[in-house]
C-alpha cells in the first residue's frame, strides 16, 4: 500500500472449528512484518461457511476497503453481502459484522457484488445490483459512495435509500451506472432503464490554500493566502502552525477568509508558518511552509537642543577653514 503496509487476503481460509471457506484479510506492517497462523485475533474473518471474506480493494490514500458479497448475516439470512472500510495504519481483527460494515438487509442482496470503484481521491463506490429495495422489489440495485479518509463518516449498516442512489423497478440493478464528478463533487449515477441520472453532491476534505506572503509586525504576523476548493462544503474555520506542521492551532474568532493576523508570538523569533482549511468532512493538507520573523519596531532618537550648540560645533567645525560665525536671534549665517 501507499503506506508501505500490506495486507494479505485469504479467500478460501476455513475457521478454527473447521467452518470452511470463511475467509480472512490480515493486515501486516510493512517495518516489521507479521507472523503466526491467521486467525480472528489477527485477521478479519468470516463468521460462516462459503463467506469468503477478502476481496481487497487498495484505497489511493493507504486505507483499504475489504468486498464479501457472500458474507451472511448474524441471523444466518445468506448472502447479503458486506463492504468494510479499514484503516491501512492499523488494520482490523475480529469478525465481520453490520457494526463495522456496510452491509444488505435480504438474503443474495450481495452487497458490493458488482464490485468497489477506487477514486482517485481516495474515496470509492460500492455497487451492489441485486440489492432488494425496502418494499421488497427484488433487484432494483443501489450505488453507495464511501469516504476512504481516516477521519471521514464510516459505511456501516444497512444499504438504504438514504446512504445510497438506488433504482426504482425490479431487476434495474444490473443496468445501473455510475461516475464521479470531481470538479463539482457529484457521485453521478444513470439508470438507463427509465432514462434517468440522478446526482448526489458528496462533500469532501477542502483543498489545501496557498500562502502568497507574510508580513512581520510586533509579536505578530500576517499571513495572506488563497484559498483551495472547499471540496464542495463551506469552510468554517482556518487553522495555522508556527512549528511547520508538528502543532495546530484553530484561528480565533473563527477566520473564513484572507488575511490572518497570528499574534502573541515573540519577537526575533522566525517560525515556521503553515496554514490548512476545514470544512464539514474535515481538514485539507496543509500549506507549505513559510519562515517569517516578527520585530519590534525601530524608534527615531529624540532629544533637546542647547542653545548655541549648534552654533558652537559649527564654529569648532569650519574655525580651521576660515569661517566666520554671526549669529542673530534663531539665525545662523556663514560668512567667508
């Protein structure tokens, strides 16, 4: 994986009772390697015979996604499929369950049976064309969009018209198709059948701003920046890091826009300025790095003038060339 992790699927992996076929995905660190016999301690598994838990799909952002169109209910009702996200720094064990995954309600809905679409943002599509709708109208199919972050919403439960874009008449959901638009952040699906697209707007993580320059003040710094795309949600809020990344500061009051006064910084100190956005899915990548020093500001001298001082250092600095001094009230004049 991106990681430098992996994982290593096991279709055919029968369970310690000798259930068969249950399968099991077992994720290993890719520093320090994994061993020892697979087992749930270790692995996600299937819980019943002929599940075949591990069809691994490789998400772009080192998260995986884990597809078993076979795997049964607790209830024993078969083959309604599950699709479970996982986090590709730390794996999971454990058995597949409707509280770690999305997953059908009615036996052969084979939830992810027509395969999980990788998006380049690291997101994905799980498209299930014999999921049977709520009223039972038998294969009327449904795409469901995931987040692949780390920090995003989870898919867990069951496939349903509110999680999903789904068909409308028996047997559609062979025909459905699906795209995802990434300029305007739609999950895009068309149902020939009827001749319709429906779209949905899936927010996403904002884009990372720009810094374009940043202005030293006393105890203080101005940071002017583009912003990035908001990933199709408002950003509210902005948040900054005087260390180069390693520590986050939310921006107070709340900052939607440029420029951002950081204050309470110290003098003749330069830091390190990132800045990145947040909006409802989560925070962007930051910016890159900016050194910057805040200064104090530099005083002109003031004094007093002594009368006839300047007429005596005058005198004192032309005596030797000739000059005659003649002073008249506030006048100075040199006579030669």
């Amino acid at each position: 994986m991106s990681n430098g992790n992996y994982v290593v699927a096991s279709t055919s992996w029968d369970a310690a009772d000798t259930t068969v076929d249950v399968g099991a995905v077992t994720w290993g660190d890719g520093t320090t390697g994994t061993s020892g016999v697979v087992a749930v301690g270790n692995s996600l598994t299937g819980s019943t015979a002929y599940a075949r838990v591990g069809d691994v799909a490789v998400l772009a952002n080192g998260n995986y996604v884990v597809n078993s169109p076979g795997w049964d209910a607790a209830d024993a009702t078969s083959n309604v499929g599950a699709v479970t996200w996982v986090d590709g720094t730390i794996g999971i064990s454990g058995v597949v369950t409707g509280a770690n995954s999305l997953t059908g309600s009615t036996a052969y809905d084979q939830v992810g049976g027509g395969g999980v679409a990788v998006l380049s943002n690291g997101n994905y599509v799980v498209n299930s064309p014999d999921w049977d709708a709520a009223d039972a109208t038998v294969d009327v199919g449904a795409v469901t969009w995931g987040d692949g972050s780390s920090s995003g919403h989870r898919l867990v439960g069951s496939v349903s018209s509110d999680n999903s874009v789904t068909g409308t008449a028996a047997g559609q959901g062979g025909s459905l198709r699906s795209g995802f638009d990434y300029v305007n952040h739609q999950l895009v699906v068309g149902r020939p059948g009827d001749n319709i697209v429906t779209w949905a707007t899936i927010p996403v993580a904002p884009r990372p701003p720009t810094i374009v320059s940043i202005t030293p003040g006393s105890n203080s710094l101005t940071v002017v920046f583009t912003p990035g795309d908001n990933g199709g949600a408002p950003i509210d809020y902005y948040e900054y890091s005087t260390d180069g990344g390693s520590t986050w500061q939310r921006t107070t009051p709340d900052t939607t826009s440029s420029p951002y006064l950081i204050t309470g910084l110290t003098n003749n100190t330069t830091y390190a300025i990132r800045i990145r956005a947040h909006n409802a899915v989560g925070s962007s990548h930051a910016s890159h790095s900016v050194s910057a020093t805040p200064f104090s500001p530099v005083i002109p001298a003031t004094g007093t003038n002594t009368p006839g001082a300047i007429a005596i250092a005058l005198m004192t600095l032309l005596a030797g060339a000739g000059a005659v001094l003649v002073a008249a009230r506030n006048r100075t004049h040199i006579r030669r």
